[in-house]
C-alpha cells in the first residue's frame, strides 16, 4: 500500500473524547463499587494510542467543552499518551448544557460477563463540524498518511455523520488513505437506517482499509456473514472469507479488508483470531488462547497495531500478526487502550513469551 511520502501526520483520527468509570476493585460490579477510577476515553483514541505510543506522530481531532476541568483531564491524558488534539472550544451553556460523555464499566469476572452503561446526553462531541477545522491545511499543506474513521462517530450524529464524510472525501482529494472500522451500534442507527446506510456506503466506497466484524458488515453495509457470536469461532472461518469476499466485490476500492475472530470462554479467557485479506492475498490467524483484564478495547487494539504496521511499511503478514497482539495487549491493561513499551514488548506477545525480561 502507496501511503504519501510528505506528511506531519502519520495517522489523523476524529472523535469524540469522554470519561470512563470503573470499580477501583477489578472485577467487580458497578452496583456494588463505591470507589471509582477515572480514565479518558474515546474507541477511536484507543486505536491512535498504539501508533503514538511507539512513537508516530498522532492526532485526534474532536471538541471540548471550555473550562471545563474534564476537558483539561482529557487534555493532559492525551499528551501523556503522546497524542496531539485540535478541536473547538465549545461553551457549556449552564448545568443543563453540554458535557463529556460519560461511560461506566465493568470488566466482568469468570462467569459473570462485563457490563457497559454509556451516559451520553448532552455529549459536546455530537456537535463535531467540519467548518471548525482547515481541511487544506490538515490534508495538503501539513499532511496525513491515513485518515481512521469509526462508525461510532460517523452515527453519533446528524452532524458527525456529515463532518465524516467531508472529512473521507477530503482524504481522497488529497491522496490519503482511508481506514473504516465500521463498530455498528444499534442505538445510535434506530430512526435513521436508510439515511447512515447511505453515508456508510460512500464512505466504504473510498476506503482504502475495511474493518468490521460479521454483524456490523451485515448491519451496516447490508453484507451476508455469519452468525455473531457463539462457539466454536473457528470452524465459522471460511463462511467469514465468504463475507469478506462479498465486501470486497461491493466495495472494490479498498485493498485491505479485516475482522477479529473472538470466542468468549469466560470473562478473562478468550480464544483471539483475526482473518485479512490484503488483494488476492488471505492471512489468518487461528483463534488463540489469551488471558482477559479487561476485554473492552481489545478490538481498538487490533486496528491501531495493524494500522501501525501498514504505516511502518512492513510485509502485510505483519500487519495482522501486530494487530492480533496489540489487541490482547490491550486486554491486559486496566484502561481500554493499550500502552505497548516498545515494538519489542508487542511481538514477544505474539510469539507466546511471557518470560521476565530483565
């Protein structure tokens, strides 16, 4: 994959950043925690995080409500994750105005699965506008080698619907590439099926990377797949390349079409794959053995690694074997986005050593 040879911006993602509350007690139940920790959050800045952790130039762009003391929180949370922001400084209106939204967690335990409540009235990112950012400035003059887009932002709202498709066709116009993981949530589509089926077409139309698992192929681009979810994940594999192949016949643009396989034993043992399909060419990873923290952000993990390494320049085999241990590098951690040390840290998880290194 040609990616741009003069750029500022490795990777430019849009989103909209909020707060994440889990038990200080891992494991435990939200009903039954009275002591919270706080994290910043956002799935599009959780894959941005595995590329700027290793030392790519990142960006996000989204907003904030001004003087806010969340909004500084989330400030300060992604310079120390090495992410750069520019977004609107957007004022609060009263307590009954505009806020960061607000997700609440619980990371599950053995049997008893994890739990999410998201809070996100009044939320200031759903007012994201593709008149409040330079779009010469980002995509010619200064540069960026891929857009990522997530179907969350691009159905939070009537607006961040259109400020992602201003933003996809400015990447074309100007040579970028376009990453689309399409993350379908049935909530934020009810009352509005025909009008993001249409907006997620075009976009997948002039995506260069497609992303998704069986259900939002299906629920999005109206693509048969399997089944979600259930046992056995890997004898579903071919039927799973039956689906690719039929995204890639509807959406012939893009070269690079992408799922996570993932089989729930219990909450903290998962069997963890991956199937590519890079041109003519298929690269699968049998689901695997992998101990769980905290599943949520395992499948961000899986795209900001692959992303890393198409950005790297490496052989496409190492795209997805990178993504498949990013992403349960990301298990691993109590946030819902991975911290990789080094490259080094990332591929003694795929190879399966767990040894101290001293």
């Amino acid at each position: 994959m040609k990616l741009k040879d003069n750029y500022k911006w490795a990777l430019v993602v849009p989103t909209s950043m909020g707060i994440r509350l889990t038990p200080i007690a891992q494991g435990q139940p939200i009903h039954k925690s009275d002591q919270l920790l706080m994290q910043a959050t956002s799935a599009e800045s959780n894959v941005a995080s595995i590329p700027a952790y290793l030392g790519l130039p990142v960006k996000v762009l989204t907003t904030f409500v001004k003087g806010s003391p969340i909004a500084q929180f989330i400030k300060d949370n992604l310079h120390s994750r090495h992410i750069e922001y520019e977004g609107k400084e957007v004022e609060q209106g009263g307590p009954w105005g505009f806020r960061h939204q607000i997700n609440i967690a619980d990371s599950g335990f053995g049997s008893r699965g994890p739990r999410v409540w998201n809070d996100r009235s009044g939320e200031v990112g759903r007012t994201l506008n593709v008149k409040d950012f330079d779009l010469e400035r980002l995509f010619d003059r200064e540069g960026v080698q891929i857009l990522h887009l997530s179907g969350l932002i691009g159905a939070l709202s009537v607006e961040t619907s259109r400020f992602c498709l201003e933003l996809a066709r400015a990447a074309q116009k100007y040579g970028s590439k376009i990453s689309f993981d399409l993350n379908y949530r049935a909530s934020f589509w009810k009352g509005r099926e025909q009008e993001l089926h249409d907006i997620f077409a075009e976009i997948a139309s002039i995506s260069d990377i497609l992303v998704g698992n069986e259900e939002d192929f299906q629920l999005c681009l109206g693509i048969e797949g399997p089944e979600a979810g259930g046992k056995d994940i890997a004898a579903k594999i071919e039927s799973f390349k039956g689906m690719i192949r039929q995204v890639k016949k509807t959406f012939p643009h893009a070269s690079v079409f992408a799922t996570t396989l993932r089989e729930v034993v219990s909450a903290n043992d998962h069997l963890w794959g991956a199937i590519m399909l890079e041109g003519e060419d298929w690269h699968v990873i049998e689901p695997r053995p992998i101990h769980v923290l905290d599943r949520i952000g395992g499948g961000d993990g899986f795209v900001g690694g692959l992303l890393h390494g198409v950005l790297k320049g490496w052989e496409p085999e190492k795209w997805i074997q990178f993504g498949w241990a990013t992403g349960a590098l990301a298990t691993t951690f109590l946030t819902d986005y991975g911290q990789p040390a080094d490259e080094e840290q990332v591929w003694s998880i795929w190879k399966g050593n767990a040894r101290v290194l001293r």
